[in-house]
C-alpha cells in the first residue's frame, strides 16, 4: 500500500524525479493530462477532477 501511494504521490509531482523512470513518469503525466478524457470517459468525476 505504500508504494501504491508513492506512486501516485510521484504521479501527481513528477517534475523532480531522477533516474530512469524519470522519462516515463513523466511521459504518462502529460499523456493524462492532455487527454484525462482517456481516463473514464467525458464529464466523469475523474477527467473533471484532472482538468
């Protein structure tokens, strides 16, 4: 569960990662971000929450 939680805390604030996962996290952060209605679907809680 922890590490559940860290990683969406890194999700949340990738900009300050180091390392290989660096890249990646932070292709997936703005991947979500540019298209949340990928997420759950147009008008859900989910993509109004990451708008």
């Amino acid at each position: 569960m922890e590490r559940l939680a860290y990683t969406f805390a890194r999700l949340a604030n990738p900009w300050d990662l180091r390392g290989e996962l660096a890249p990646a996290i932070r292709r997936l952060t703005d991947a979500i971000t540019e298209h949340p209605d990928m997420i759950e679907g147009t008008g859900d809680f989910d993509t109004r929450l990451i708008q």
